[in-house]
C-alpha cells in the first residue's frame, strides 16, 4: 500500500522538525477532534511501548494528509518540507481513524512531491 508523510530531506516529520517554535505551534494546535492524539485514537491503538523508532506516521492517501494540514499550514511548511510517498507492505501498517503508522525500515520511498 502507499503511505503519504510530510518530511524535510532527513526524513523527520513537522512535529519532529528542529525549530522549536513550529514545532510547539504545531503540537498544540493539533491535539483536537480534527487532530487527535495518537494516544487517543482508538482505531489507532497507539502505545508508545508496542512501537520503536522505526514507527512513522503518515496517511493512506493525499486527500487525508490535506485534511490533516489545513492551506495555511503547508503553506507555513512548503519552504523546508515535501511530501513522501511510500510503498509499504500493509504488514508494517497500522491504520488509524485519520493517520497511520508505518515501519519506515520496510517501505521504499517511491516519490516525493512539492507542496
């Protein structure tokens, strides 16, 4: 299956980034109905002790990863990010409610696309 992230050139996500002030906008912005925790997705069934650094969360599809960032937040991300899509064995796939997560060391990245 694909999975679709947005990640700068080293692969780290935008809750990962190293400015510290996106970062914290970005978090706390996003823990919401629209962006729930990971801890509470049901769907989901995330719990930091069954997942190791190799867990990354991405999308199933684009039009996810373009609800999930709103216009004005790609646009705040377009100058240090990109869009990764990955081809990953549903195996190393866990589906959520809005987003998944997906072993990165099993998924080949096939394509990386420009906001």
């Amino acid at each position: 299956m694909r999975v679709w992230r947005v990640e700068d050139d080293f692969g780290t996500g935008p809750y990962g980034m190293r400015c510290p002030a996106t970062n914290k906008k970005l978090i706390s912005s996003h823990i919401s109905e629209v962006h729930p925790s990971p801890y509470d997705d049901e769907k989901l069934n995330w719990h930091g002790d069954h997942f190791d650094e190799a867990w990354h969360f991405g999308f199933q599809s684009k039009v996810g990863l373009y609800r999930w960032f709103t216009k004005p937040m790609r646009a705040n991300l377009r100058s240090h990010t990109a869009i990764s899509v990955y081809e990953v064995d549903s195996k190393h796939v866990r589906l959520g409610e809005r987003q998944c997560v997906f072993r990165r060391d099993a998924a080949k990245l096939i394509q990386r696309i420009l906001f």
